[in-house]
C-alpha cells in the first residue's frame, strides 16, 4: 500500500494526486513501480542472506506442507493480465516466495519517505502491504493470511520493522531534501491534512510539540514522529463539562455508522455487517452491546494517531487482542464475480477488520448515566503491529484524555453504544475530510 499526498496550487502537476492521506494511491502505477524497482533491484544483486527473521519465515513454509502450499500457489493464482502482470516476463511483478523474502530483505530497514514514480509521488510507508498486494487477494492467499501460525510470524516481522523504527537511523527520512518529511512536497501534505478540519492555517510546530531549531525537529525516531504529540490549543476539548457531548476519540474520516448491530452476524460477506462478540473478542462486556450503535472512521496516513477518551468515565476493561495483518474478505479476490483483485485492499474491507485484525479493545462505563457502558476499539490495519493503551483498568479518564496510540501505519477505529442510548449527530459518512480529535463528534439525548 501506499501514501499518497494531496493536491496543492503551487505544486508542479506531477507531483498532483486525487486524494491526500490515502493508505492507497489514486494512481496505482505508484505502487507498482516502486514494487518494480525493489524487484529489479533484487535481481541485480542475485540472492542474499536473509534477516534471521526472514529466514525463520522461509522455515516455517518450507517446513510445514500447508503454509507451502499457500505460499507457493498464491503466486501462481494472480490473474495473467494487466495490470497484475507488469514485468518484462509478462508474469506477476513478484514471482514466488522466495523472490517475496529477498525483496522483504531489500527494503526492510529504510523508514518511510517520498519518491517519485510515473506521474504522482506517493509513500510507501508499508512496504509488506505493497509486496502482497495482489497475493492477498488470491484464494490462496486468503486462506495464508488466515492461518494462526502465519500471523503469529508475522507479528514477529513487523514488530522487527518496528524497532528499526524506532531507532535514531529510521529519523534520517525527517529531513527538508525532495524525498523527506520536511521537504516541500511532505511538509506541505502534512499541514494540508493537519490544518482542513478546522480551516486553521497553523504552522507545524504550532500544531505539533516539537523542536524546529534541532535536527529533525527534535524527533528521535520515525515512530517517535509518527506518534507526535499535539498542542491542547490546537485541539481543544469539545464542551469539556457536558457530558451529553461525545469527543472524536482519533483525528480520522467517517466511514460507517450501523445502529441495531448484531452480537454475531457473517461479517465475511461483502455487506460487512459488524459483529459485536468478535469485535469485542467475546469479552463477557460484549453482549451488553447487542442491538446498540456502532461509529467507525478511517485514520489517514498522514494524521495525528494518538486517541483520546470520547467521554469521561471509569476505564472497565482494556486489552490487545491479536489477529490478522494483512486478511482481506473473498469479495476482493480474483474469485469474485468480476474475476478482478480489489486494489484499494484493505482500506474497503473496515467492517470485517473490525472482527479479525489485531486491535485494542477499551471498556468504559461512562459519568453520564444516559451513556453508561461504552466501548472503544482501535483497529491495526496493514503493517500496524503494535496498538498501544496507555490507560489503566480503574483508571477515571476525562473526556479529551490520551488513552492510547496506533504505531507503524494507518487505522481504523469505531466507537460502540448499548441500545437505548440516544447518540446522534454524527458527521456524514463518505465526508472527505477527517473530524478533529477531542472535537464534538456526536450528542447524546437524555
């Protein structure tokens, strides 16, 4: 997958593209040429000595006959014509797994960072969601990125990825040059994002903590600048004292709002109806939400990705719960009716996410009375390996507090009311700009 920056003025026309803060570009060919150039640059180089936790990787499918048949045919079940087969060969741009590993241990160890391909810029911030992006919509790859064993090494790779990430080299992308955060193309898309939902015209380091006169802004890490910390004056708290109001828990884009959800329904059709005992992870808590309302919005790749407490109240519960990381429903596959691989991947598919990914689940028995037990759930999409509650059981929250944070990549998000409570007021879905955080989200009638 890929980000993509957003339209400016004064921005020569091939650095334009449809739409800013997308996990996937308007124009596709991004992603595909970049994947181009890993790819060559790998064959140039001929066969290296994987990263230990690749080679564990490449252990596990060869060692066991059901990953290996996964991994071996999910290549092979890409469709043979455009655009999936857009090398030389006429076969798909990655031609097996172990073409997969070598150019995974090509590009791990680079944080994310501009470049230019065809006629747009684009990220790559998650480089494995880029490397799968057509095999994930395989049957055979749906059934890989399913499988428990396969998730459990995937975590173990990604949680890899983000310790490099968190070291002083990965802050080496933050810098002012053509393919950095602070050049002119990222600094421009950073504050566009930052700065639409309020129509404000703040500078960076009015918006974000941060230290202009230092090196990288004072940042010690790519996820320490992924995880930036806002100014309160640039988000303040909405009616900080009336409860009825409920905050925006992330700065992110509407997607749904469901009311009258199911404990368990097929979240796995393309409907993707919610399925409030797998979201919650049967949590004993998860039946008092039967029937109620559920909100869900989109993180964008270039937003702010701390959360904040949409209400004041005693924290109940709160846990991580493992799952998938790069599972998509059948309905995108090359199986489905059309014969077509859904390329905006995962993005479309934030309903049955809600049910699988790894996601951190916050219980709170809300102050209001007219509220009472609500819940909060922050959904890792792609490469997000580590969801981070930085809250405790017991603990009273006030509405506008942090809770937690995403790390590494992009999100989704849904806040859940029991039936009965009157919540209304929610912004429109399909709205194509996000909702400030701590800002006023929705009503509740007593």
């Amino acid at each position: 997958m890929v980000w993509q920056h957003g339209n400016h003025h004064d921005i020569p026309n091939k650095y334009k593209s449809h739409r800013h803060g997308a996990w996937l570009p308007a124009d596709h060919r991004v992603t595909r040429t970049w994947l181009g150039h890993a790819a060559d640059h790998v064959d140039k180089q001929g066969e290296q000595e994987l990263l230990p936790v690749l080679q564990e990787f490449k252990d596990l499918i060869e060692g066991n006959s059901r990953i290996f048949m996964y991994f071996s045919e999910m290549w092979d079940e890409i469709p043979n014509k455009p655009p999936y087969n857009k090398d030389p060969t006429g076969n798909s741009q990655i031609r097996d797994y172990n073409h997969m590993l070598q150019v995974l241990n090509h590009v791990f160890g680079r944080a994310p960072e501009w470049t230019e391909a065809a006629a747009s810029v684009g990220m790559v911030g998650v480089p494995m969601s880029a490397i799968f992006d057509y095999a994930m919509g395989t049957p055979s790859g749906h059934a890989a990125f399913l499988d428990p064993d396969v998730n459990r090494m995937l975590k173990k790779i990604l949680n890899k990825w983000g310790h490099y990430l968190k070291t002083p080299e990965s802050a080496e992308v933050l810098s002012d040059d053509t393919s950095g955060w602070f050049g002119e193309v990222g600094h421009k898309d950073l504050m566009e994002v930052a700065n639409a939902p309020l129509q404000s015209s703040l500078e960076f380091e009015e918006m974000y903590i941060c230290d202009p006169s230092k090196k990288h802004h004072g940042f010690k890490s790519w996820d320490d600048f992924f995880t930036r910390r806002l100014h309160d004056s640039a988000r303040p708290v909405a009616s900080p004292d009336d409860d009825n109001i409920i905050a925006n828990a992330c700065e992110s884009e509407t997607y749904n709002v469901a009311r009258d959800v199911k404990l368990r329904d097929k979240f796995w059709v393309k409907g993707q109806p919610y399925s409030v005992t797998d979201m919650l992870a049967s949590d004993p808590l998860a039946a008092q939400f039967a029937g109620g309302t559920i909100y869900q919005a989109f993180l964008s790749a270039l937003s702010y990705h701390r959360w904040h407490a949409p209400v004041s109240g005693t924290v109940k519960r709160a846990f991580v719960q493992d799952g998938t990381y790069f599972s998509e429903p059948l309905f995108e596959s090359a199986s489905s009716a059309d014969g077509q691989i859904d390329v905006k991947g995962i993005t479309v598919a934030q309903g049955y996410l809600t049910a699988l990914a790894t996601r951190a689940v916050i219980f709170i028995e809300a102050d209001n009375p007219a509220i009472g037990l609500m819940a909060f759930i922050g959904v890792g999409m792609d490469e997000v390996s580590t969801c981070e509650i930085t809250v405790r059981e017991g603990q009273h929250v006030r509405k506008g507090e942090q809770t937690g944070m995403f790390h590494f990549g992009g999100s989704s998000h849904c806040l859940l009311f029991r039936k009965g409570v009157e919540v209304d007021g929610f912004p429109d879905v399909g709205r194509r700009v996000n909702v400030p955080v701590r800002g006023k989200l929705a009503v509740v009638r007593a």
